[in-house]
C-alpha cells in the first residue's frame, strides 16, 4: 500500500532524517517505534504533505506521489491523527469533521446536511456513536478521539496515521479504540500506530518499524520479537530494571504535608494523607476518581468545599499555586501545553521561569554563563534531545517537552514536588532515568506526590499509596499490600466516607 524510501529532512542545517525507509501493507497495523525525538512524528508529518521532505519518494500503491500539502495527501487516502489534538472546542463533530474542507450545494453555501450525513456514515463506519450536534468541548478524550480519527478518514481513506491516540486514554478507551482499529483493518485499511506503550504493540499490531536519532534501524513481524529485544532496537542498549530500588520505609520520618477533611465538593467523600520526608507518595486511581482534583482542592487551585493543610506542622491556608510555590511546593500539571510550558519560549527560559534567584550575579544581574550551564547540565540529567539550551520548546518532539517540564522542576530547589501522570508520552530509556532523578530527589530529604494512571509506575515508585475512588481516598496502603490486585481492589471497590 505505501512505500517511503530513503527519507531525509533537514530543519535549518540540522538533518533529522537521514534516509528512512517504511514499507505498510494494507489490512496491517504496522508499529512505527523509537525513543523522544527519533523523528516518528515528523516522518508522519512528511507523509501527510504537512511538511515536505528535503530528500526521498513516497509511493502509494506503486505510484510516485508529491504531496503540496494536507489536503493533496487526504485526495490520496491518506489521514492522521496529530499527538496534540486539533479540535475546536466550541464546534460539534460534524463540524470539526469537516473544517477547511466544507461541502458546497449548488449555489456555493455550506451543505450541511450532507455534512452531517457524511459525518454520520463515517462514525457508522467506525462502529461508534458518537453524538454529533454537541460543541466537541462537552465529548469524553475518548469520543473526541474517534471525532480526530473521523475526520481523518474521508470515506476512501486507505492509509491512517496514528499518533500516539492512547497517551490520553483510559484502558477501557484503549480497548474501544482497539476494535475500531481492527474494524479498519478489517476493511484493509493501513494503519501506522505510534505509542511509548509496548505492551500495546504486542497487543495490537502486525509488523513494527524502529527508528533510532532519525535512522532507520529495521522492520519485522510482531511475532518476531520480545519486549527487550524491541527495547534494544530503540534505545541501541539494554535495560535493566527501570525502577531504582526503594529505600528502607521510615515511618518515624517527619510529615512535611498534613492533609485532613478535604472535601472537593459540599457532600462529597471525605479525604486525609500525610506526606513524609523522604517519601514518594502515589495516588492511584481509575482515570475520574479525584486524584487531580484532589491535589488541585489542596492547593487552592481549583473547586474546594473544606480543607486543613498543615505544612511542616503548621496550619496553612494557600491562595493558590503562587503560594505553594513560596513554602516550596510545586505542581507538575497533567497537560504540559496549557499549564506546563511556555512552548515559543526557548528551553533555557522555560527551566530558568522564576528561577532567577539562582543566577544573580551582584545586584543586578543575571550570570548568563552560569544560567547556561545550569541548564545544559538539567537537559543533560533527563536526556533532551535538542539543539541546545536555545532551541524553542515548540520544535521539540513531544516527549522531549514533557522533559523539559520535568527538568525545570527538578531545578528548583522545592521540598515538595506534585508530578501529575509524570511519564506520558516518554519513552522507555528516558523514563529511568526519570524514576532515578526522582529517587535522587526524595533521598535529598525531599517529597513527591506522584499521581499516576500506570499501575506498573506507581507500584514500582511508591513508598506508600493512596487509593481514589469517586473524589476521595478510599485507603493507603503500603509494603506488601502496593500490588495491583489491592489498589484495583480499592480502586473499584473502596467504601467511601462521607461526613453528615
Ligand atoms: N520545526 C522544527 N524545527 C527544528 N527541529 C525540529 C522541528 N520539528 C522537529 N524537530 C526535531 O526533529 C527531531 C524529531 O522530532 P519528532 O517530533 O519527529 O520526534 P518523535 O519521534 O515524534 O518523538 P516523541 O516520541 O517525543 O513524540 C527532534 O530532535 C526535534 O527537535
Ligand atoms: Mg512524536
């Protein structure tokens, strides 16, 4: 069905790709890996006619073919599915579906009931329901998901491109999404499929391409390889146990973070927790039950009912992020582009955003050499892949933006880190050194809060977990009992207290 042969892009004078090849069938889904940066994303984008290439062909069903731009490549059956959603929030799904490519009646206005009819045997194709007349803002990820993947597919789409679609998704989503793709499939549709998940490889896909620092490293049936072996192919080494080992569990140590009777809202479930020095403390949970919430209620930033905060033993009242920030306290968000980054800023500035202090060279000015240096050394520990401190956060790839987030963190000198779903959309090199980072943090005499939706992750990592269920925690458990049986156990099953 498709064929890319000897790829190569170059931005500026840096060469990204340096002769890539892919070869898909129709009716596979064929794995498209490699580490934060590898370029899988902007091969993608090449085949789209998003950005052209500086050198190679890209063959459809044998013909040679010169894409001017997305809609040319759509013309040709081809559609993806961004990493970064592209919906507008305020139109429905019909609409969204159809932006920049309206149906026209007779006399030039927009058609749209043939919009709407399209948009519906589309869906019927996908084998969902979603509804159509609502501004897409109001849809769950999932169905907003589907919305993306309909309006990639015009109705002869032959090729689909999907770009990490399961980063956002709940396992239930995960599976959901699964059927529609074997549907496609089904209906000889090729699908490439980009994920950091490697289970999910095993689970859905036919054939894999590895790409390493933008070089084609190999093609093979699923069948054909492990999880280490695929892990090698990416990261050019093997790993060993990505979770540092965890340090002997202090329950004497002292509580930085007293929380009692948080309530999110007036009638809801009641929470409590303590965080200790030196501990990582994980909130796990089902995508929904609160953890994010929660965290939010704790530090003024979002809907609170009631709440007694103690910091270092003294009762507090924050107003907000800002003042968590002066007793030491910092918050990772979930969603890097809205709270977590400033992307036309340069990696230097984003790591050294309030951060000054540590530069101040005499009164008044800042040690450019030292704020540089400081932050190639912060680039370096979590492994940015980028042209330099200079480089603009926006033309990184995805997951080196998350690290970036990461690294500013790690870079600020606070006693208590709050990571949100730290690890998303990082590949499986990076992610150790992450974890190993966060160890390094914690047994300073440090603490984290890390709210995570990978079980393996918060098993691995956490000294003692919180379990949510419905917006509150439902039990804490420690050594032994942090399997996933007993947090899954609380996590659906879990009484809630409530407060008359
Ligand atoms: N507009 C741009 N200008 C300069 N460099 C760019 C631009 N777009 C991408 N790059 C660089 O190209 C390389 C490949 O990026 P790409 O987004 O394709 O990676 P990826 O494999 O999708 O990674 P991830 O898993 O993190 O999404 C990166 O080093 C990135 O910094
Ligand atoms: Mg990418």
């Amino acid at each position: 069905m498709l064929e890319l042969q000897g790829i190569r892009k170059s931005f500026g004078k840096i060469e990204v790709l340096h002769g890539v090849d892919l070869e898909v069938r129709s009716g596979e889904v064929h794995a498209l890996l490699g580490e934060n940066g590898a370029g899988k994303s902007t091969l993608m984008k090449i085949l789209c006619g998003i950005i052209p290439p500086s050198a190679g062909t890209i063959r459809i069903q044998g013909t040679e073919h010169h894409f001017a731009n997305y809609d040319a490549a759509i013309a040709a059956g081809i559609g993806i599915v961004f990493q970064e959603f592209s919906l507008i929030p305020y139109l429905n799904a019909a609409e969204n579906m159809f932006l920049a490519r309206e149906l026209r009646n007779r006399l030039g206005l927009l058609d749209r009931r043939a919009m709407r009819k399209r948009a519906g045997e589309i869906m019927q194709r996908l084998g969902v329901n979603v509804p159509l007349d609502v501004p897409v803002q109001r849809l769950s990820i999932a169905e907003q998901q589907f919305v993306e993947i309909a309006k990639a597919l015009s109705l002869d789409a032959r090729i689909l491109v999907l770009d990490e679609p399961t980063a956002t998704l709940t396992p239930t989503e995960v599976e959901h999404l699964f059927k529609v793709m074997r549907e496609l499939r089904r209906q000889g549709v090729a699908i490439i499929f980009i994920s950091h998940h490697l289970e999910e490889i095993f689970q859905i896909c036919d054939r894999i391409t590895v790409l390493r620092d933008g070089e084609f490293v190999g093609s093979c049936a699923v069948s054909e390889v492990d999880n280490d072996r695929l892990v090698e192919m990416m990261v050019g080494r093997r790993i060993e146990s990505s979770f540092p080992p965890k340090p002997v569990f202090e329950a004497s140590a002292p509580v930085v973070l007293e929380v009692d009777n948080l309530r999110i809202k007036k009638n809801g479930p009641v929470s409590r927790f303590t965080l200790r020095k030196g501990e990582i403390l994980g909130f796990a949970g089902l995508v929904g039950s609160g953890r994010t919430e929660t965290v939010l209620a704790m530090l003024s930033a979002g809907p609170v009912a009631s709440c007694t905060l103690k910091i270092d033993g003294v009762e507090k009242r924050l107003s907000g992020p800002d003042e968590a920030l002066y007793h030491g306290i910092g918050l990772l968000p979930e969603s890097r582009k809205e709270q977590g980054l400033i992307t036309s800023f340069s990696i230097l500035q984003n790591i050294s955003l309030n951060n000054y202090g540590k530069y101040r060279k005499g009164h008044w000015f800042l040690d450019l050499k030292k704020e540089r240096k400081a932050t190639q050394t912060a680039m370096d520990q979590v492994r940015v892949k980028a042209q330099g401190p200079n480089a603009r956060v926006d033309t990184l790839s995805g997951g080196n933006q998350q690290k970036v987030v990461i690294a500013r963190w790690l870079n600020h000198q606070m006693k208590v880190l709050i990571f949100d779903e730290p690890t998303r959309g990082i590949d499986v090199g990076a992610k150790a050194e992450i974890y190993a980072l966060m160890r390094e943090f914690t047994a300073q005499g440090n603490a984290i809060i890390m709210i995570s939706s990978e079980l393996p992750e918060v098993i691995g990592m956490s000294d003692r977990v919180c379990v949510f269920r419905q917006g509150g925690i439902v039990a804490t458990v420690e050594g032994e009992a942090i399997s996933s049986e007993q947090i899954m156990t609380h996590a659906t099953t879990g009484s809630i207290e409530h407060v008359a």
